[in-house]
C-alpha cells in the first residue's frame, strides 16, 4: 500500500503543473494528464490480477460457472477503461467526444451483459418450470 501516497503526492505536483501547462501548453497538458493515468494504471494491474483470482476461486468454490463471472469482469473493465477515456477527453475540453465515449461504454457493457441476462432469464423459466 506504500504506492498510494506516492501515487497521491505525484498527483498533487502534477496538479500543480496542471494548471500552469493548461494555461500556457493545453496539448502537454494533456499528455502529461494521460502519462500519469498510464503508469499508474500499469502499476495497478498486478493487483488487479490477484483480485480476478479471488473472484475465480470464489466462483469455483460456489460452483458458479464461468459464464456468470466472465460478464461481471469484461463489464468492469470496460467501465474502468471508458472512464478513463471520458476523463481525458474532457481533460482536452472534448466533451461530444466524452458523451460519445460515455455511450460506448454503456453500449458494449450492455452486449457483454445479454449471455448473463439469458442465463438468469433461462434459469428463472426453468425454475418456474416454463
């Protein structure tokens, strides 16, 4: 956990510079927006990989199949990234492109959800003896 409040502090001067580069060099700006959600980002997905583990060995031990728990994850994932991308497109003032990528995301977690929704829905009809 050491890495968060060097996270925290990096993010506090880059704020800083944020907002002298906004005014003078809005393009760096911007880069440097995307350099420090990027590394830290890549410094999180080893965590990230240990908590798919534990959904995984969660799901196995309840003898949940892998088609309840491979939606959830993509459907996480994909939040996660279009969040990101909404950030910095409005980070760069962009914000018909934030919308449009906010859409996105809701449609393709939308897709990754209808096999779920169709495992629930056939096992409610099978409950019900449908």
């Amino acid at each position: 956990m050491l890495w968060l409040p060097v996270a925290a502090g990096i993010a506090m001067v880059l704020t800083a510079i944020q907002s002298e580069l906004r005014e003078e060099h809005p393009a760096w700006a911007v880069v440097t927006a995307l350099s420090f959600m990027v590394v830290v980002s890549l410094a999180l997905l080893p965590r990230l990989e240990g908590v798919v583990a534990v959904f995984t060995e969660m799901a196995e031990t309840a003898n949940v199949s892998s088609i309840y728990l491979a939606p959830v994850l993509k459907a996480i994932a994909v939040a996660y990234i279009t969040s990101f991308g909404v950030q910095l497109s409005r980070e760069a003032g962009e914000e018909t492109i934030a919308t449009t990528i906010e859409l996105a995301g809701k449609v393709v977690i939308l897709l990754v959800a209808v096999p779920l929704i169709q495992a629930i829905f056939s096992t409610l009809l099978a409950l019900l003896d449908y």
